[in-house]
C-alpha cells in the first residue's frame, strides 16, 4: 500500500497528473447528459403527441356537435314544410320529441321568427295572441318595413318567455346573420353576443344559428326569389359555457381552452374560457385552430397546464442522470487509484531529474574537488557540450583564469555549510565554439540528502538576457520597419539639441518630410510595396545627411530629419535641395514603376522656438505649406503660417457646429436642353448659412472639409435634402425634372457610400432616375477595378452618372470607355474664354466632339453671354447652364422661376 504523504490528493488531481481521470470523467458526463436529454426529448415528444391529439379531438368535437345542431334546425324547419300552419302546439310538441336538453346541451332553445311585413303587423298580433299570448307584442318598438318577431321558443321557460315578439332583425348582429342565410338558404350563425333570454348576472357569451324557411318548403332559385319568398327562420340560441363545457371535460379536462370570434385574440372577442383561464403565461405547448362554421369561423386556442405537464411527467429522464452521474463517478475514482500508482513511479525516479534540471540553467552536481558528477541535458542547449562529455572534463578546464579562484571559494563555502544556498557569483565560461558567455549561479550543499550527495551548482546564461535587454532596447527606440529612431528616441534626441543651442547660441534645423500621393500607393500596390519604398525612403534619407544628423520615422509616410549642427538658413535649404533631388525619382514596386516626390517643412532652432512641442508644431505646418505649394518643394516656417493655421482651426470648429445646428442649405442652378430651350433639371450647391458672414458658398470650406474628412456627413446632408427637394418638385408639378448633386472622390470612395445612399434613397422615397451624381474628373485616377463596380451598382439603381471638369486635367479614355457614365460637363474655364479666344473654342470644340463620339449627352457649364451659347449650339452641345438663364436659387425661387418658364420660352 501507498503512503498517503508520498501523493497527497490535491497534487493527484491535478490535470497534469490525471488528465486521463479527468478526460473519462468529462466522457461519462458528456454520455450521461446526451442520454438524459435524450430521455427529456422522448418525453416531451410523448407529452406534445398527447397534448396535440386532444386539441384535434377538441375541435373535431366541437365541430361535430355544431353539425348535430344545424341537423336539429332543418328538422324543425322541415316541419313548416309538411304542416301549411303550425301552431304553438304543434311546436312544443315536437321540440319535446327532439328532448335537447338530454342529446343537445348548450342549446337555450329552439325557436321561429315570423317574417312579418309593415301592414301585416295587427294580423300578426291577433294571431300570435290566438296562440295563447296574451301579452304578446313586438319589441324593440318602432316603424321598420318588415319584422322578424320570435313566436315559438320552446323549452317555455321563464328565460325563454322574455324573448317571444322580441325583433331580432333590428339588431346588427342577428340582421346580419339572418340576411346572410335568407340570400343564401343555408344556416348561418350570428358574432359574440349576450341572449336576451340572460340575467343580468349570467351575461355569458352565446350566439344564435338561423336557418332559413320559405314558402312551400323549397329553396328558390334567385336571391330576389329567396328575399320576396322567405317565411321566417327558424334558429337555436346557445351558450357557450353550456356548449362547451361538457365536451371540454369529457376530451381535455387539464388544458387551457380559450375560443375567439372572428380570429380576433381580445377580451372583447373572447367567447369562452376554461377554468384554467388564470395560466396565461406557464404553458409549455400551445395550438391555434379555426373553427369554420355557419359563416363564421371562430379560433380555437388550446396551452397545457401545469397540471397536463404533471401527469404526462415521466421519472426515466430522473433515473437516467442519477445512474449516469453515479457511474461516472465511481469510474472517475477507479481511474485515481490507477494513476496514483503510476504517479508514484514517476514520482520515485523523477525526484533526482527536478533538481537538477532546468529550462534556462546548467545544473551541476560537484564532488568533493569540484569534479562533475552530475550534469543536466541543457548543458547541450546552452553551451553545446553534451552531459557526458561535461562529467569527462573539469570544471576548471571551461572556466575563464581570472574568475576560477572566486568559484572555488564559493564552492569550499558551500561545502563547510550544508543546506545553506550561497550568495550569487558571476563567471566566465567556455562553451563548445570557444566563446565566453557570462553566467552566475549559486551553490548549495547536497551532500547528506540521499540521491544527491554533491554540491549543486546552478547557473544562468546571461548572454540570453543581455540580447533581449538590447532587442528591447530597439523595440522602445526604434522603428521596427526602417530601423530609424522612432518617435520617442527623436523626441529626447530633439529635446538635448534644443538645450545645447539655448547654451551655446548655435543654430541647428527640423525638417518634417511627408511623401506625396502615398496613401494612393497603398491602396493600389498593397501595404507590402508601401512598405518596401518607406524603407527605401529610409535609406535614401540616410545617406543624404551627416553622421551626427538624426533620421527619424515618426509613423505612417512622415520622417523628420535633425541637422544638429547648421550654419544658416542658407545651408539648410541646400540639405532640402538634397534630399529633394535625391528621392524625386521612379521606383518600381510590384511590377510597377511608381514616381516618388515629398513635401518639406523647415524651421530653424532656437530661432522660431525653443520649445520642442513647438517647433514641431511649426515644422509640420511648413510642411502643408510645401503641399500647398504643389508639393515636391521645401517650405520654412513663417508666422504667417501659424496665423493660418489658428484660422483654419477655428473655421473647421466653426464648421463642426454648423454641421450640428443644421445650417447648410442647398441652392438650386437650372439645366437647359439647347433643343427645346426648357428646362431639364437642376444642379444643387452647398451654402453655409453662416451666422455673421451670411450665405458662404461652398468654395470657401470644401476644401477644408475634404481635408477633414467633414465631406462625408456634409455629402449625406447634400443628398437628403436633394430628395427632400425632389419630392417638393413632383408636389408643384414638375415631375419630370432631375436634381444633379455634386460628389467628391473621398465621398464616393468612402467605403460606406453606395449603403448610404441606398438608405437615403430607401427613406425618402426618390425614384433614384431623378438623381444626377455629379463625379470629378480626378476620380477616374482611382482604382479602375473598385471604380467599375462601385459605379456599375450605381448604374443599376438607374442613377445618372456625370463626369464633371472633364477637359481639365489628366483624364483616361480608356476609363471612360469602360465606365458606365452618362453625360459630360465642359469644365467652366474653357467656356469662359469663348469666342475671344481661340485655344478655349478648339478645345471646347475637340471635347464636345470626343464625346458625342463616346455616345455621352455634353453639358457646358458657365455659360454667361449670348456669344457663348451660339458657339455651344454650333458646335453640337446638348445642354447649358449658367448665369445667362440663371443664377443660383433657393427652394422658393426656384419653383417661381420655373413656373415663369413653362408660361412664356426661356430664350428667343
């Protein structure tokens, strides 16, 4: 038997030790709880089984006795057939044959309505008083053209007595009914109502079921026939609670039953309840049915009940998981007891290895010269020598001259105080190629524990750490890509150049370099080719300054170069020329041959600051100022510069709030058709209604709001309010003019444009080919491949497409081939120069040309004078706008100008 010391139980269950007991035990449970719920699944199936099989014997029930009584009417209605006169008499004495109270429950009573006409009112009174009615009459009171008075009700009771003369026709519910049956000569039954035979206190639900008589017995052919030739009806009042009851006890005593009129689920509806009404919220199964009857189709609403659930509860599913859960354990424990045997083996020949050996240490076990008796396999790891050959060598022989003799006399310590762990000593040792690695350890003396008797000596590698302090090191300081100094690194290197020049007085420089286009790069080629040209642009930045100048990547495509030590502004700038010359050149990335150009900003320490955030600060914004300038230039900081700035600040503030309170508008240019000089559509432009400055046209912040990315919340205003505007043109009449709205190539390549225009489009209920998007030509310098497809779903919706400033710059023919696009507009420059100048006609004259050629309808926008208008109209342009029709209106005037138009021509 095992010792209980040897293995405690915590460290048995561990999963490292009994993973197998414990993987057995997860096996068992898992079975247990598949058959369980297997068990649970058998037995709600049985229960749903039974619970549905009365609900269908519920509603065939119901359905059957219906049937049973619509029988009983046409026997009774089958005694005016064969009687010419029937008399109350002869009524009692058949419903007494029929006996419903014994074969008909539910049924208040059986009874004739007299159709009777308005002058045949007193004949029908002295006849139902010669009947044995003395104090009959006809109720409600009132003049009608015709009355359906009840004569004959049997049982007699006193209930049933109320309602003799009683006019059912005057009530909606029973004319509809009767008026339903009369015109088609089959039994119809009336909606939810309370029969006036009821007490006050025993308003239960009920209906009644009429069924026609005419005269002569036969059913006539026509619907006039039926209405001139109907006798009366003969109809059953029942009570739902009667009716009901009895089948639901005998069928399905323990569920809920609840019928509604109509289909309809309300209280107001609700015709009959059980008496488990009060469990609305704890059922477990529920099935809805109709109930078509009479014309009338009810819904038949069933739900278990606790008390279904109770006695459809099986005690398998119970006995399945106990017995499952009780093997499992006892098959858990069998497993321990195995194990533990095993774990002890282990135990015994593992307990020499767990002192000895280590991940990260040679372990050695010294005798009493210090010889190796032991050595651990990560001698092999870490100093290349196997464990045998170690135990072959001394000591001695792999450890450096000048620290043997502190070794060895920490090891003499250790030997003359057992048990007691030496203080930790560093020494050079030799491994396998010769090279020394720094290492400490520590002895302490095993000589009197049993397995051990040496001193063990345990040492650490310290070449390991020191390589992973030095990698940290260059995680923290620089940056991974280009292996330049990172932010922080240029941050204290531009930090001691600034308290250096505070003391001496000397002059040094901050340049903030940004590469053009690279974000286009990027998105086109991938992040791989960006990345491979930013570490060329690290090298080439590299070699275009002095040893004692910093390079730095602070992120993204920005370098910040540090010249230390300057002469002047004068040297500065040939440093600029340098490195502009130098990375201004063609790369080829990916296959692809790719032109390099970088923007320069300058500012010069400690004359423009002495502040590092600052200067910063002012070397970026010199740099915009380089990109502003067309870029591929270099740019020093002035004040002016951060004047602009601060306002450019406060503007895009300005324009943030604005964008908060609504305060963009849009107006509204017209669009005429040369060739029926009308009016085809409108173009839209932005305006700021600004609190002081009044109405500020969108030349004056599109471009800070492009650079801010503001464009994509102010396009969705745009857009809305185009179709708000849309919507406000088909109410004046005009529902064939479009509306064109002004896009910019961040909006349209926002990945999220096409769903927002989809759900502006959704929301306000445009037909989308009333919209014109109006694309800038720059865009067909986008990625063709995501351009088709964004503008081809477009295309589809049925938007039209226009490419605007076309003629302006550098435009693809190929992309316009290949783009679904609709009509071109003539830039305005172009236009402007007509007819004085002859360079602007044959240019608006080749464009014009080329597209008609392309099948693409031309619009020229600018037009101002009557001479430039003829020109358009000679040289085949399709459409026009500008001042000379109209300037830009808001939504008042615009309707006003239109309805002008459309009254007299716009052009003579």
């Amino acid at each position: 038997m095992m010792n209980k010391k040897d293995v405690p139980l915590g460290q048995l269950l561990r999963f490292n030790n009994a993973w197998i007991a414990w993987l057995l035990l997860l096996a068992c449970i898992v079975v247990t709880a598949v058959l369980w719920h297997v068990s649970v699944r058998l037995v709600e199936d049985r229960t749903e089984a039974r619970f549905r099989t009365q609900s269908l014997q519920l509603k065939t029930a119901i359905e059957e006795r219906l049937l049973n009584y619509e029988q009983v009417l046409a026997g009774s209605a089958g005694l005016f057939a064969v009687a010419p006169e029937v008399n109350r008499n002869d009524w009692r004495t058949y419903i007494e044959s029929v006996d419903i109270d014994r074969y008909y429950p539910g049924i208040q009573g059986i009874g004739f309505t007299a159709r009777v006409t308005a002058e045949n009112v007193e004949r029908h009174l002295q006849w139902a008083r010669s009947q044995g009615m003395p104090n009959y009459r006809i109720s409600p009171a009132g003049s009608r053209d015709e009355y359906h008075p009840i004569v004959f009700l049997e049982p007699s009771s006193n209930q049933n007595r109320r309602a003799q003369g009683y006019d059912a026709f005057s009530e909606p519910v029973h004319r509809l009914a009767m008026g339903r049956a009369r015109d088609t000569g089959v039994p119809m039954v009336t909606g939810k109502l309370v029969l006036v035979q009821e007490e006050v206190a025993e308003d239960q639900a009920g209906f009644l079921m009429y069924y026609p008589v005419y005269q002569g017995g036969e059913v006539p052919d026509s619907l006039a026939e039926r209405r001139m030739m109907l006798r009366g009806f003969v109809f059953s009042a029942f009570r739902m609670n009667n009716l009901v009851d009895g089948i639901v006890g005998l069928i399905s005593p323990f569920l809920d039953v609840r019928i509604y009129d109509n289909e309809d689920v309300s209280r107001e509806t609700l015709m009959y309840g059980s008496n488990l009404g009060s469990l609305d919220n704890d059922f477990s199964f529920e099935k809805t049915q109709t109930i078509t009857h009479g014309g009338r189709t009810w819904l038949l609403q069933t739900r278990s009940t606790p008390a279904f659930d109770y006695l459809a509860s099986d005690p398998r599913p119970t006995i399945v998981l106990g017995a499952g859960l009780l093997i499992s354990v006892l098959m858990f424990a069998f497993a321990l007891v195995l194990l533990r045997s095993r774990l002890l083996a282990q135990m015994s020949a593992g307990r020499y290895r767990a002192i000895t050996e280590g991940a990260a240490n040679v372990t050695l076990v010294l005798g009493d010269e210090a010889a190796p008796l032991y050595a651990s396999p990560s001698c092999k790891d870490i100093l290349g020598f196997d464990a045998m050959q170690v135990r072959e060598m001394a000591l001695e022989s792999i450890v450096h001259r000048d620290d043997w003799s502190k070794l060895r006399a920490e090891f003499d310590a250790a030997r003359r105080q057992p048990g007691t762990q030496m203080p930790v000593v560093r020494a050079r040792v030799r491994d396998a190629s010769g090279e020394w690695r720094d290492m400490e350890g520590t002895f302490t003396s095993m000589l009197d524990v049993p397995g051990v008797s040496g001193v063990v000596l345990s040492l650490r590698d310290l070449t390991q750490l020191k390589a992973a302090q030095s990698e940290l090191h260059r995680l923290a300081f620089y940056d991974p890509l280009t292996g330049l100094a990172n932010r922080q690194l240029f941050r204290d290197r531009l930090t001691h150049v600034v308290r250096r020049g505070k003391r001496t007085d000397e002059p040094a420089a901050l340049m903030f370099l940004d590469l053009d286009g690279f974000k286009r790069i990027n998105d086109t080629l991938g992040h791989d080719a960006g990345d491979e040209l930013l570490q060329q642009v690290a090298r080439w930045l590299t070699g275009c300054v002095r040893e004692e100048d910093s390079v730095a990547r602070l992120g993204g495509d920005e370098f910040v170069v540090l010249l230390s030590r300057i002469s002047g502004p004068d040297a500065v700038a040939k440093v600029a020329e340098t490195i502009l010359r130098r990375l201004c050149q063609r790369v080829r990335l990916n296959e692809h041959e790719i032109g390099v150009t970088v923007s320069i900003g300058v500012t010069m320490i400690p004359h423009d600051s002495e502040d590092p955030g600052v200067l910063m600060k002012y070397a970026d914004l010199a740099m915009y100022r380089a990109k502003e300038c067309g870029r591929n230039n270099y740019q020093f900081f002035t004040p002016a510069m951060n004047i602009k700035a601060a306002r450019r600040l406060l503007q895009q503030e300005e324009l943030v709030a604005a964008l908060e309170a609504e305060r963009f508008v849009l107006h509204y240019q017209p669009k005429i058709d040369l060739a029926t000089e009308r009016v085809l559509g409108v173009e839209a432009f932005l305006r700021w209604q600004h609190p002081e400055k009044g109405l500020v046209s969108a030349q004056q912040f599109i471009n800070l709001a492009e650079e801010t990315g503001l464009i994509i919340r102010l396009g969705e205003i745009a857009l809305r309010q185009a179709c708000i505007q849309i919507q406000a043109l088909e109410r004046a009449g005009f529902e064939e003019l479009k509306v064109a709205v002004n896009l910019s190539v961040k909006q349209i390549m926002e990945s999220g444009f096409l769903d927002m225009f989809r759900q502006v489009v959704t929301e306000t209920g445009v037909a989308p080919e009333r919209l014109e998007l109006e694309m800038p030509a720059e865009l067909l310098n986008e990625d063709p491949r995501m351009l088709r497809e964004l503008l081809g779903a477009l295309h589809d919706i049925g938007v039209c497409l226009i490419l605007d400033d076309f003629g302006s710059g550098a435009c693809s023919l190929v992309s316009l081939q290949q783009l679904p696009l609709d009509v071109v507009k003539i830039d305005h420059c172009f236009i402007r120069d007509i007819p004085y100048n002859v360079s602007a006609t044959d240019v608006t004259s080749a464009v014009i040309a080329l597209a008609r050629k392309l099948h693409l309808t031309v619009v020229a926008e600018g037009v101002e004078t009557p001479q430039q208008l003829s020109f358009l109209k000679e040289a085949g342009c399709a459409q026009c706008q500008g001042n000379l029709f109209s300037y830009p209106l808001d939504e008042d005037a615009l309707i006003g100008f239109l309805v002008r138009q459309y009254e007299r021509p716009l052009m003579s």
